[in-house]
C-alpha cells in the first residue's frame, strides 16, 4: 500500500472531496461500521507498474454527508 504521487482533486468515482487515497495491489479488509474517523471509501481501478491496482478514497463523516454518529452502539 502506498500513497499514489498525483492524486486527483476529487474522488473519481464518486466525485466528493476526500480526505485520503491510498494504491493497494494485494486484497484487504475494509469495516467502517464502527469507524469513527471515515464513512465512506470509494474503490477505483488503477495500475501499479503495469499490474493491477486500485486506489482507495477515504472519505470523512462530513465528506459522505452524515454526523459521524456509530450505528448499533
């Protein structure tokens, strides 16, 4: 995982601010359920020399539009 050199200004796949991307080439996990800091990622394919990739968009509570209230807790 790394932090892609020029990202864009905006989330290309959903096109809201973001407070961070990150470049992933292998699988993860993502649980935002009880997330105090992101409410959303958005995924969007990229390329890592060649090789498949996808970026990840964290967005904020404020960014995706909610309060940062956790669910079911």
């Amino acid at each position: 995982m790394y932090v892609p050199d020029d990202p864009p200004a905006t989330c290309p796949a959903c096109g809201d601010p973001y407070e961070s991307v990150s470049r992933h080439t292998d699988g993860f996990v993502a649980n935002l359920l009880d997330n105090e800091r992101y409410r959303r990622v958005c995924f969007h394919p990229s390329t890592d020399g060649g090789d498949p990739a996808f970026d990840c968009y964290h967005h904020t509570h404020a960014q995706a539009g909610t309060d940062g209230a956790v669910d079911g807790g």
